[in-house]
DNA sequence: TACTTGTCGAGACGAACAGTCTCGATAACG
DNA sequence: CGTTATCGAGACTGTTCGTCTCGACAAGTA
C-alpha cells in the first residue's frame, strides 16, 4: 500500500529468446504428428529450457498453447474494405479459411480448443481470442450497416456466429475441408441473408 | 475359420445394469461441478464397478463419454414434417438448441469435444455421431429439394454446417446461449437462403 | 568493483491419472 | 456338476502436470 516506488525493476531480465522458442517449439511439436503427446517436458527439453521458465511465466501448460495459438490464427488477417459487404465477407472469410485450413494451424487450433475444455486459465485466453476475432467481423458488418447495405436491426451475432461456426465445426470435427469455394459460397449466403432483412 | 458353429455362448452375461450405471454416472459427474476431474476411478466407484468391468466394454475413457453423449444428445429429437422448409428447420432446430442448451447436455457435449481431439477412439464415435445427426438434418433439407422449395445444386452440406456450426461454437466458447428465438432466427436465414437460389 | 536481486537451465520430487493385470466369486449354459 | 465368461476389488506400471531446489548468471545499485 505504501510507496513501491523504489527499485522499480531490479536483477536478470525476461529471455525474450526463451519466450519465442516456448512458443515456436509448442507449435512445431503438435505439427510433428497428429498423435503426438506434446508435454511440458517435451517442450523445455525441444526448446532448451528448463521446466521452471515456462511455469515463471504461464500458469498452465494450456496457457502456453493458447498464447501460440492466438499468435499464430490472429494475425496477418487484413481488414478488407472493398466497398461492399459481400466484397468484405468474400475477403475476409477467404482469408481466414486460408488460414485456418493450414494442417499445422487447424491442428493448433484443434488442440486448443480441447485445452480450453479442460483449463481454466486456457478457457479465459480463448474467450478473448474468440471474442477479438468476433470483432473484427462484425465490424465489417458494422460498416456495411453504416452505408445502408443491410437493416439497422439485423442479428449481426448470428451472423459472425454462422461464419465462425462452420470453420470451427469443420476443424474439430475434420467432416470437410475449409475450401475456397466454401468462403464464397458463405460469404454471398451471409451478405444475402443480412440484406435479406431489408426488404420485408 | 473354420466351423466356429460350437458354443456361440457361455459363461456369464454382461451385466446390462452395470452398463447404465456406468454410462449414467459418467454424465452425472460431469454435472456435479464444470471443473470436476471426471477420472475412471471416480466413475467405478460411483457405480459400484471394477475398472476392468469398463475396460472389458469400452477401449478407452473417451470411449465411454462418447456414447453417454451420443444417447443423450441424439435421442428424442423428432424429424420434423410441417410441409415447410421454414416450419421443418424451425422444429428442428428448436429442439436441437434446446437440447443442447440444457446445462448438463451442453457440459457432456463441450468436454466429448475435447477428448474427440486426444482419443483416437472418440473421434471415430464422435465422427459417426456427428455425420448422423448431420443426415438427419440433411434429409429435412432434401426433402424440400425434392419438393421444388428449393435449387437443385443448393449446397446442402453448407447449410448443414451453418446450423450445426452455431450450436457447437456456442456451447463451446460459451460466448452465447442457445435460445429458442436463435433457432427460429437461423431457421429463417437458412430456409431463405436455401430457397434464394432458386431466383436468380 | 562488490552487492543485491531476479532469471536461467537442470532435474528431483509428489500427486494424479490411464490403462493393465490378477484375484476369488458368481452367473449362464451344457 | 463342469465349463466358461463376467463380476467387483484393488495392486501395479508408466506417464504427465506442476512444484521445489540448486548453482550459475545477468542487470542493475552502491
């Protein structure tokens, strides 16, 4: 409660080469093979470090997953602004299939949804990657409302809901594969239903 | 290969009692607490079985979730016949959401999704559940195919896919329930978007 | 240059758990 | 009554998570 302000960081700091290598290692090793027991130890030892270093800094082994993970699915997703909604929807959605359809990404993406099943701290790290992404699409439906293209009361929820659903379900459940095809298709149908509201 | 015809059976049977105990404890430990650690040990001794009586029956612990999953969520959900595509889908999805939205359900559900990623012989079940209830739905939207509500070459599967996509990507990021002005909104959006290649 | 402080790699350790194995008892058949 | 397969019970092995301890090392401070 008193004043902290003295020695406001003192002694070794964070390895930032450690940090990556946890990371890179986690990832390379669910890729190695599907069945692969990726484990802590498996991962100190792959990456040169020791057990403690990575407990120091993450409370849980799906703690560590899930941070590659949403590294790994979150960025170098543009936000598309073709200047119409199925235009964005098309971009978008192909962008993130792409992605997504990755083998080694799906496989991540797979085992840490598993993980946020089971982990507490993983669950939370989820929710907020979820959500992030949820975000972003529904901010170009947003905008797509703003000009007028869909209704003001249209369920954009629902909508995010449908597009991240497929990805998700297809992944987990490995039914089909997240083609191209399958980006545009979704992409008309959603921009179709939005506007859809429109004229009742 | 030879005449196996002799002794088609002896000895004691399987104990169908144990079996029920066995599959009804699992979902109900499940249920006690979200983070209870759901082990089978705990699922012997609270139904008063020896480890051995389910490794006898089920390859693995997964084994066992699945099929405690699948009795619970795939039975008692009426295919629906209103004459409608609209009042089939919206039968059908009402009933579905509302199944999997109960709290217990949705917990079976969520942690059968996560051992489906780990156990080899969960995702086969898991497989085999989902491509059923995916018929199931499938057919729903074929007979309204054969009926002219809807496009010859309308992608049925992505349909399929939409609907069940919401349902596990809610139950599984818990983001938002699964109401029944959900199923009635979705059940909307995909009859129309079922029938809106037919008006090109 | 010494001193203090927090991180480093390494690995021992305990607890929890999956799955196997063995045991004597018991039920369904001939 | 003899054969056969399942039963409940629990000991046992192997694996993994997460904690704890150790001496070494780096980044500031005096």
């Amino acid at each position: 409660m008193t004043g902290d302000t003295r020695r406001p960081h003192t002694g070794r700091r964070r390895n930032e080469a450690a940090r990556r290598a946890i990371l890179d290692v986690a990832v390379e090793l669910l890729g190695r093979t599907d069945d692969a027991p990726v484990t802590i130890d498996t991962i100190a030892a792959a990456a040169g470090v020791g057990k403690q270093t990575i407990y120091r800094w993450w409370p849980s082994k799906g703690a560590v997953l899930l941070e590659a993970m949403a590294e790994r699915a979150g960025h170098d997703i543009p936000v598309p602004d073709t200047g119409t909604l199925r235009g964005d929807l098309d971009e978008f959605l192909t962008a993130t299939f792409r992605r997504a359809g990755m083998r080694l990404t799906a496989t991540v993406l797979r085992h840490s949804m598993a993980e946020a099943q089971r982990d507490q701290h993983a669950r939370e790290q989820m929710r907020a990657f979820v959500g992030a992404r949820r975000d972003v699409l529904r901010g170009v439906l947003a905008r797509a409302r703003d000009r007028g293209e869909i209704a003001p009361d249209a369920d954009l929820d629902l909508i995010v809901d449908q597009a991240y659903g497929v990805l998700w379900y297809r992944i987990l459940t490995g039914h089909a594969p997240l083609g191209d095809a399958d980006a545009s298709r979704l992409a008309r149908a959603l921009s179709d239903q939005a506007a859809a509201t429109l004229t009742p």
